[in-house]
C-alpha cells in the first residue's frame, strides 16, 4: 500500500527495542504447532499468537524473524487520532506519529498481547487475542484479533479480522494498512516480485535491492526506510542464496511495502537484520467494524512460489464492487459515509469542496472494460459528476464527465469509455467525483459499480 505507508511500516521495524521475557497467560502460553509433510507453522501464544515459525518440515531452520515484538508475521492496523493519547497517556516519543495502532504481538514497552481462546485440531489452528497499542506503554485495544489457519501442500492459508470496540466514534481518515507484516531473517534478503504491464505472462521478475541502514532513524531516511511497488501478480518473495525462502500472494492487493533492515546474509531469529513485505491496502477502519482479510504463504523457491500463484490467482480482477453490505475498500475524500455496516447500498456526505469516492487499487487492461456501469442516487445540488481512471506507475489515465439526474433517485447510468482518446493502456484505480452546489447535506449513494450490469435479486 503508498502515500501514508511510512506511518504503516515503521511500527513493524522497531529495530531499537529489545524484548524483554514473555510474560505468559495462565490459560494460553507456549508454541502452538501445525505440520504436514511439507511444511511445519507455529504460533507463539506468549504473544498473541503472532506467527514466529515457519520451515520446512525436518528441518529447524526457521525463516521468520523475532528480535523484537513489532517483527513476526503479525496483524497490525492503523486508525486516527495521531496522536493517540487515551486518558492523556503520551505515546513512546519515538512513535507519537503513529496514532492509533494496535498490534498483535505486543507494545514497544514490552507488554505482550493476550490470547483469550486458542484450538488447535491438527488441521485447523485458530487464535483470539486482545492486542496493545505498539506505541503505548501497557494500552490494550478496544477490539479483539482472530486469526485462522490451515496447511495445503507447501502453503499456509490464513484469514484475519479485527473486531473493533471503540468508544470514540469519529470516522477518522483511511489509512494503509499491513495485510499482514512479514519479517524474516537476514539470510532471506533477497526480495523478488513482478510489477511489470504483462502480469500471468511469465515476464522477468523484478527484485528489491532497497537495504535500510538502520544505524539512521526511520523518520530521518528520504523516501523512508522501504521500498515500494505495484505488484501486478499480488505478490512477493523473500529467499536465501539458494533461492529459497517465503512468499505471500494477498489475492486483489497490489500496493506492496519492503526490503531489507541492516546487514544482508546472515543472522537468525533473534538476530536485528531482517528482510521485511508488506501487502497494504488503505480502509476505513469504523469504531464498530469487522474487517478481515486473507493471504497465502508459500514455502519454497521462487518459481514455485510464482507457479503457486498462477495456478490459483484470478488472472483478469476486472472492476467490480457491491456496496450492499460494506465500502469494498473505497475511501473517501472531502467527504463522511454512515459508517459500516452499509444498509444495501453505499451513502456519501458531500463535506467539502472536492469530494470524490475512490476506489482500491486494482488492475486491468483498458480493452477488457469499454464500459462502466453505474448504479447511483445523486443529490448534489448538480448534473455532471466526473468519472476518472489512473494509469500504472503514473502513466495514462483520464477522466470523463457524465451528466446525472441530481434528484436522489437510484438510477444505472452506462458510461463508454472506449470512445474516449486517454482511455488506453492499464487502469488501476477509479473515482467518483460528484459536482456540488455547496450545499449542507448534499449526498450521493451507490448501489454497485462495475464493467457489467449487475442484477440484485428482487426482495
């Protein structure tokens, strides 16, 4: 995910903090283990049951990295205010920008997470835990983590969600978030990915070379201290010097965060150097919301990794969103929404002066999508609204303006694209910018968007 990744990245790299002992819960403590005969996972249920061992199965060599608890394989989201101060509590002065953060592991002061119910059947491994706030000294969440997963072949299915609780109900901005942060150790250093036009084409990958001298503080490195691309493919790989290592495919995210932290090629668990991706998708995340997601990790060379994921991945993720039951992960500027979840259909304030509803980050090819369709109710005080389209890495994108009924009907507006001069190449993102007069409780509310006419069944 980005242009508020440095806010997301930097609470997973905490390289300054060293962990003190575990403090175990008396119900939950310990590794909890799966295996098949490919592959061996475990969670540390000391620290909320982040994911802290992965290998091969018969071998003890673990991939993933734990010098500190902002590293693991982990869940960590991010909300407003920044910063976040409950009951006056100043945030750890290295991180005041971070803002509302709860994390799966533990704080930056060494509180661990808690896990509160935990099975595992052999197939299945499931954990609950209630997180803290990495930034906070002794600050849990008000909300709760739940993490499912399960072993097929060389690769580990997992689902994530968070469960919010919060008390203050302001709809704070979106903001990127890790789904999910993968640290491994420093002999997995080198990054591989595809982020070219010709993604499910066998095209040459690309590697990150980005290493982050973390002897300079994060804040204080141009550009921050990771690398960023637009994963085509949805996915990265961190291996070793014989090709070896961990993937993550998050199926429809294509905003990826990583690279390297300290001296490249060796080092262990407990050791600072340390390979790190990050899928990012920037959310709304409401004082209420259940927001989950799902990924993969892949075990194994990098083109086992890359065949995993052709095998399995939806080639074309042409544009399509439903808002009948929540955002689809559109965002929101110069605008408010009813929060989440939605009533059957998608309802904007129009707040300020430019307000637009904008899509994730996505990718298809400009000839597979002549048309878009619309279904919409409009109450702008206006009868044009602009439809526009970005380009991959910059280049092309264009815009087109409709003319809409400003009379709060629902009503499914066709809008050809293919006619227009600009509309060529790759798209990667949509936005709806409704015209206003200005006026207070202008609104527009959006049933579904797509490159086909959807039909919702009849109550």
């Amino acid at each position: 995910m980005k242009n508020c990744i440095k806010v997301v990245t930097v609470v997973l790299v905490a390289l300054i903090t060293s962990s003190s002992a575990a403090q175990s819960s008396p119900n939950f403590s310990g590794m909890s283990y799966l295996e098949n005969d490919q592959i061996r996972i475990g969670l540390n249920l000391d620290i909320g049951g982040a994911i802290t061992y992965l290998s091969k199965t018969g071998s003890n060599e673990n991939i993933i990295n734990s010098y500190d608890w902002g590293r693991q394989i982990q869940m960590s989201f991010y909300s407003g205010p920044v910063p976040y101060e409950p009951n006056g509590k100043k945030p750890h002065d290295a991180w005041t920008f971070i803002g509302w953060n709860p994390i799966q592991s533990g704080d930056a002061f060494n509180h661990p997470s808690k896990v509160i119910a935990h099975k595992n059947n052999g197939t299945e491994l499931y954990v609950k835990c209630i997180p803290m706030h990495w930034p906070l000294d002794n600050e849990p969440g008000a909300c709760t983590f739940e993490t499912w997963l399960s072993l097929k072949g060389n690769t580990v299915q997992v689902r994530s969600q968070i469960n919010n609780a919060r008390t203050d109900k302001t709809q704070y901005r979106a903001r990127g978030q890790e789904l999910p942060a993968v640290y491994t150790n420093g002999e997995y250093y080198r990054l591989f990915t595809y982020a070219g036009d010709k993604p499910f084409e066998r095209e040459p990958l690309k590697q990150i070379t980005k290493v982050w001298d973390t002897r300079t503080p994060p804040a204080e490195v141009v550009g921050g201290p990771w690398d960023s691309w637009y994963s085509t493919e949805n996915w990265a790989a961190l291996v070793n010097d014989d090709d070896f290592g961990v993937g993550i495919w998050t199926p429809g995210t294509y905003s990826f965060k990583g690279g390297f932290a300290g001296k490249p090629g060796s080092g262990g668990p407990k050791d600072s150097p340390t390979g790190y991706i990050s899928p990012i998708r920037r959310e709304i995340l409401d004082h209420n919301i259940q927001y989950d997601y799902t990924y993969t990790l892949i075990v194994g060379n990098v083109n086992e990794i890359r065949n995993y994921v052709y095998a399995n991945a939806q080639h074309k993720n042409l544009p399509e969103f439903d808002f009948k039951l929540d955002r689809q992960s559109w965002i929101l500027g110069d605008a408010q929404d009813q929060g989440w979840p939605m009533a059957g259909h998608w309802k904007v304030e129009l707040t300020g002066k430019n307000p637009r509803l904008i899509s994730p980050k996505t990718y298809w090819d400009t000839k597979d999508v002549p048309k878009l369709y619309l279904r919409a109710a409009f109450d702008s005080g206006a009868d044009t609204a602009l439809v526009t389209w970005a380009g991959l890495n910059g280049e092309g994108g264009g815009k087109s303006e409709i003319r809409i009924k400003s009379d709060g009907e629902m009503f499914t507006y066709a809008i050809d694209l293919a006619g227009l001069k600009d509309y060529t190449g790759k798209g990667t993102q949509i936005s709806i910018a409704p015209m206003t007069d200005g006026k207070a409780g202008r609104t527009v509310s959006v049933e579904w968007l797509s490159y086909r006419m959807l039909q919702r069944p009849s109550k």
